[in-house]
C-alpha cells in the first residue's frame, strides 16, 4: 500500500475546510455598528503594520538570498530560501486576515451564548492552523519533487535546506516585530490606563487601546502563525535528511515518512475541530481539551498504518518505531498539561503569584520570577526521557545507524498535532480582540463576563502553545543538529563518528557564545518593548493632559496616533535582534571551524529552550494571576493586589509575548544557518 498519496489528499481536504470554515465564520451576526467600527479600526491598523513590516523584512531577506546563492549550493538553496521566506509571509498574513474576521463575529456570538463564541473564535484559529501547516507540507513536498525527487530521493532533501532557512529567517522578525509592537502597546495601555488613571482593561478612553488590539493580531496571530510555519518546515526537512542513511534498507518511505506523517496529522486535526462545544457554565478549557484529545487519539491510531507500512524493512522492527513516535505524542500531551499546570489559575503557582499580590508589587514579582524558573524543571525531565527513551528504541530497531532516526520520529509524533495545537493559540487572540471589541462598544456586563472566560482560556492556550512549541523546537534541533553533523561528514567525507570535542579552545568558545547569544538576544528585545512602550506612556499621559474631557468620556483620544508611534518604534527595535541572531552563528563558523559551529548549536539550543521555558511560563503565569483577580477575588478590578497583579503582569507581557516566543525561532534558525553552511564551516577555522 502507498501511503504516499496522502500528502495531496491532506492539502486538499485541508483546502476545501478552510473554505468552509471562512463561509460559516462570514454568516454569523457582526454585531452593532460600534463593534464593528472598533473591528475596523483594528482591521487597518495591524494591515498597515503587516505591510510595511514585510516591506523590511523582504529587503533583508533579499540580501540573505544573493549571498545564499554564493555561499552555498548555489541556485538551489537560494530558491528554496525565497519559496520558504514567501510562504512564511502567507502564513503570517492568513494569521492576521483570519484573526480580523473572528474577533467581531465572536464578540456578536457572546451575546447570545459562550458556545457560539467559543466555536466561532475556534474555528478562525483553525483556518490558521490547517492553512499554515498545509502550506508547509505544500512547500516541502512541491520543491523534494521540483528538485528531481522522484529521481534522486537521496539528493533532493540537502537541496531544500534553504526552505526552512527562509522559513526561519521571516518568522525571527516576523514573531519579533509583532511581539514588539503587541508588547510596546499593551504595557503602555495598562501602566496609564489601568494604574495611572484606574479605568478598566480595554476601556474606549484610552488612546493606546487600539494599538494593543492591533498588536494581539501582529503578534499573537500573524508572528505566531509564521514562527510554527517554519517549525514544521524546518524539522520536516531535518527528518528526511536523516532519513537519506536509511535508504538501502527502507528506500524512500524513511524519507518520505515525515510528510505522510505530517499529513495525517492535518486529517485526524479537522475531524478533532468539530468535536469543540462547551456549555454556559462549563470551562471553555474542557471543550478545547476535548477536541485535543481526539486529534492525539486518531493520531495514535494513524501513526501505527503509517509505521508499518513506511518504516518495515528486513530485519526491522516497525514497532519500535511506532512506540518512538508515541513517545513524541506523549511528550506534547505532557508539554500541554505542564504548561496549563503553571499558568492557569487552577494550580498552585498561580496562586502563589495571586496570594503575594496582597502585599505587593515586589512580592508579586518575586513570586513570578520564581514560577518561571521552576517550571523548566519537569519540561526538561521530559524532553531529556522523550530522547533517551526514542533513540534507544530506534537503536534496537535492527536498523543499522537507527538511533537518531528514532528521535526523528518521535519529533514527527509530536508534530502530529501541530494544526490543533495552533489553532487553539490563535483562540487567544481572537478571544482577546472580542473582550477589547465588547469592551469598546459598550456591551451589558453579562457579555463582557462571558469574553472574559474565553480570554482567561485563551490566556491558556497561548501559554500552552508556547510550551509545545519549545518543547517540539527541543526535540526538532536535536534533530538538526544531527543532520548538521550529517552534512558535516559528508563534506569530508567521513563514515564513522564526528566528536565534538569541547575541550578544544576553539570549540569552547563556540559553545561559550551559543550560551550568550540567547541572554543577549533576550535583553535586546525585552529592551527594545520597554523603549518602545515610553513612547506610548508619554503619548496616553499627552492626551489625558493635553484634553481633560477625554477621561470623562466627552472626548475621543486619537488612537491614530499611539498605532502609528508603535509601529514605527517596532519596525525599528526588531531589526538589531534580528541581525544579531543570523550573524553570530555564521560569524562563529567561519572564524572557528565546524566543529566550533556544531558547539555553538548545541549549547545555544540548551540555554535558548530553557530560557524560553522561564519566560514563557513566567509571564502566563503573571498574566493570569491579574485575570483571577478582575473575575471578583481578592477586591476585583481597582483593588490593591490587582494594581500589584497589573505591575507583575506588565512585567511578563515582553517575557510571554516578544523575547520567550522569539526564542522559538531563535533555536531553529541557528540550525538552519549552520546545516545551510556547514559545507563553507567544514573549509574554515583553526
């Protein structure tokens, strides 16, 4: 049986949902003429950013390709880097586009029951989801066949290496850019808005409320959707290089298996869509949740067909290959849970962070910050179990040389629910936008009370992406750094082990500043939310001074201008970062060698997946201890401990939302740099 026809089938039937999804997302009631005013306005301002942000982002890239071309393997990688840069700027823009579409219709949905607005916001998340994973498997399978496939299955999969270079090199701007920008505008909001003048969260009288609405779409929605674009481009790629050793014992089915693999997980994620409902005085947690658990089920089941039939061999055992991709479906069941564990306002850390907001700010920080560092622990107890235990069972697979092919597979289960899981991510936002949109417009309490269950939910589910997707990027440049040491030794032609041996000066240094790169890189965009918010505060202060009548609600502020300071100030604060993180790896392997390169990689993934996890966690943490407190504890909106919980949470807004997520990519595009020009390292260094 070939299962290779299922690849198209995916893309197909993941096409022809979409189009569903938008039609039955486009009937539903847009609400009053407030609601969709305030929708409108934030439809403009996060189109003006996407559009000039892309404008910068392609002139970078543009360089990057010219020098591609010259460096590496020539016409080949400079054209898969173009396809991967193009299709990772669709991918943000179906992010943004389906966002704007949802808000409103949620917001209207929120009038009449919370399932209406749960599905409608859920199902904007899964046109995301479907169209950013379709797209990737699309771009993946068409250039493996463009570039002689079909003839050449060994050659084919060290020729589109630049597809997740290019992937990875707009979805580092993209995911800093947005996260600038959401951040800049939501810390600049709350500090005046919140603290300073006391009205409430998305109040109509504050003139950076649009600019944050807008961010939660430039951010959360168009960056996010780009970040895990390359995230299954790039790992698919980096499995199918594996899968090249493999080849005279399982032909091209271990090359081919990551694509079925990915593609399966498109299928059994639409029929997991349709589960999703939830009642009035239910948690909109469960009804997601359940929806997850039957795309992890049919996942397991598919997995198993896709296993024997693909991974079978003389002398093979296929079992063992399927128990390593239920490792890789394990770990991001885990990963979820984790996540939910230290961010939802269920469990104990949260309330840790709650009960220290009692007696302030600085109590409340404290209590955040060591959240943060406590919930890299366990994901690390399990990324270190879901290694050990899948490359042991690809070992004694009787596949010579099996091991590390173990741990691809068991990175390609944990992909299989990577439409879901984005899908629920982009939830947040969309949630987020109709609070802000019931919010602005002046709706009844009952409404405002039913799209602030599904914004703490979609605080989750962000969190919980977040986590998945340091978690699968763990596991994924793993993976790549394999293929790189792959890439390495054909280069010189060696058959056995390469050592990295890092007792070599050379190499330790390279280790050394794969480990600063990820504190500096934090610092530069952390920094770079808090200059760009200064901007906003002193703008929202002008306004409140300069038209007293604004905060009586006789007047309105000039949204227009916080928008534009905000996207200035993003467009440029993301650049540096940015450049910083593609220059350093490249710089590193040139001076020092490949063997140096490969330490760089390796350390810089350690502390860039550890310090993500501190971020990540961190600030959900402190995001959703404040919404605890505005549900009605502890005084509620205006008290004390919520001003306390106001503060913590500004201060875990640039950690969750700009340096954590941005660290994702950073992970990723270290390796893509490195397995791109690992040729040129090997002919470089002492």
């Amino acid at each position: 049986m070939n299962l290779v026809g299922i690849i198209p089938v995916s893309i197909v039937l993941a096409l022809l949902v979409i189009i569903y999804l938008i039609a039955s997302i486009l009937k539903q009631d847009k609400g009053t003429e407030e609601m969709q005013e305030v929708s409108a306005a934030i439809y403009e301002g996060a189109m003006a950013f996407l559009n000039r942000q892309y404008k910068t982002i392609y002139a970078l890239a543009l360089v990057a390709a010219v020098i591609l071309f010259f460096a590496s393997n020539g016409f080949y990688t400079a054209i898969s880097f173009i396809a991967g840069s193009v299709a990772s700027g669709i991918a943000g823009y179906i992010g943004m586009w389906t966002s704007a579409i949802s808000n409103l219709r949620s917001a209207a949905g929120a009038r009449s029951s919370l399932n209406r607005a749960l599905v409608t916001a859920l199902r904007g998340g899964a046109v995301t989801g479907l169209a950013v994973t379709a797209l990737s498997l699309l771009g993946v399978a068409g250039l493996f066949y463009a570039f002689g496939g079909a003839q050449n299955p060994e050659r084919a999969p060290l020729l589109i290496v630049g597809f997740g270079f290019g992937a990875s090199f707009v979805a580092l701007f993209a995911q800093l850019g947005g996260g600038i920008y959401t951040k800049a505008a939501d810390v600049g909001a709350d500090l005046v808005g919140k603290v300073e003048a006391g009205i409430p969260e998305d109040d109509p009288r504050n003139p950076a409320v649009i600019a944050d609405l807008v961010g939660d779409n430039v951010g959360d929605c168009a960056g996010r959707g780009a970040d895990l674009f390359e995230s299954t481009a790039a790992e698919n790629i980096g499995a199918m290089i594996l899968g090249i050793a493999l080849f005279p014992v399982l032909g091209v089915k271990g090359i081919l298996f990551p694509l079925v693999a990915r593609a399966a997980g498109i299928i059994s994620t639409i029929v997991g869509l349709f589960t999703v409902s939830t009642r009035e005085d239910q948690d909109p947690m469960a009804g997601l949740n359940r929806g997850y658990v039957v795309t992890t089920i049919l996942n397991i089941i598919f997995l198993y067909f896709i296993t024997r039939e693909m991974l079978s061999g003389k002398g093979v055992n296929f079992l063992n290959f399927y128990g390593a991709s239920l490792i890789g479906l394990a770990l991001s069941f885990v990963f979820v849970y984790i996540t939910q564990y230290y961010t939802s306002y269920r469990y104990r850390p949260v309330q840790q962070i709650v009960s220290a907001c009692q007696t302030g700010p600085a109590a409340n920080i404290s209590a955040g910050v060591s959240v943060g560092m406590e919930s890299t622990a366990l994901p690390t107890l399990f990324i270190s179990a879901a290694i050990i235990g899948s490359y042991w069972l690809g070992e004694t697979s009787g596949l010579p040389e099996g091991g590390l092919y173990g741990t691809a597979v068991a990175t390609m289960g944990m992909l299989s629910t990577a439409a879901y899981i984005l899908a629920m991510d982009t939830f947040g936002p969309i949630t987020d936008n109709a609070g802000g949109i019931v919010e602005m417009s002046n709706a009844p309490e009952e409404i405002r009370h039913r799209t602030d269950r599904l914004d703490a939910a979609g605080n989750t589910t962000k969190a919980l992406t977040k986590g998945y997707a340091i978690g699968s990027a763990a596991l994924a440049t793993f993976l790549l750094f394999s293929a790189y040491i792959d890439e390495v030794k054909l280069a010189l032609n060696i058959k056995g082990k390469y050592p990295v041996d890092i007792g070599k000066p050379p190499v330790f240094i390279g280790a050394f500043l794969g480990a600063m790169l990820v504190y500096l890189f934090s610092a530069t965009a952390i920094r770079a939310v808090g200059k760009a918010a200064q901007v906003v505060i002193e703008e929202v202060r002008r306004q409140f001074k300069a038209n007293p009548d604004i905060l009586e609600g006789k007047a309105k502020p000039s949204y227009a201008a916080c928008v534009d300071i905000v996207t200035r100030g993003a467009l440029r604060e993301m650049v540096l970062p940015g450049l910083l993180v593609v220059i350093m790896p490249i710089l590193t392997g040139l001076i020092f060698g490949a063997e140096a390169a490969a330490a760089f990689l390796m350390v810089g993934t350690i502390g860039g997946v550890l310090m993500a996890l501190f971020l990540n966690n961190g600030g959900g943490a402190w995001d959703n201890a404040k919404k605890y407190i505005e549900l009605g504890h502890l005084g509620g909106k205006g008290s004390d401990p919520h001003k306390a919980g106001v503060v913590g949470d500004t201060v875990g807004d640039p950690f969750k939302d700009t340096a954590g997520p941005s660290l994702h990519v950073l992970v990723k595009l270290i390796s893509t740099i490195t397995l791109v020009l690992a040729g040129l390292f090997v002919t470089r260094g002492f």
